[in-house]
C-alpha cells in the first residue's frame, strides 16, 4: 500500500452533508469520494492543454531560479 496523508479541508455544511449523503448512497467512505474527485481534477488538469502550457511555463521559471540560486 502507498503512503498517505492527511489533508484537512472547510467546506460549506450544506456541501459536506451532499457529499456524506452521496456516499452512503454509493455505499463508499466520503474518504473515498474525495480521493476520487480529486484524482478526476487532476486527470482533467493534466488533459488540459492551457495548463499544461502554464506548467511549462511554471517549471522553465523555476529553473531559472534554481539555476540563479546555485550561481
């Protein structure tokens, strides 16, 4: 099993109890509907051209600062 963390998020109450009733409903921990959505964000990010156009752009600046740094 891979490690884990704990992330601890606020959310509107008329939102966590949606999200606590959704997954009773599809007999899952919210846990679990969490780590699902946040993994469907993160595959529609990385499927997204305009982002990945800003992560490169993200990465080229940081290198520069990397290599400025260790100058």
């Amino acid at each position: 099993m891979s490690k884990s963390r704990v992330t601890t998020i606020r959310q509107p109450e008329d939102q966590a109890e949606d999200m606590e009733f959704v997954a009773r409903v599809d007999g899952i921990p919210a846990s679990e509907l969490v780590r699902d959505a946040i993994g469907d964000y993160l595959e529609r990010r990385r499927a997204d051209p305009a982002f990945k156009s800003r992560l490169a752009a993200r990465i080229e600046a940081d290198q520069a600062i990397l290599k400025r740094l260790a100058e």
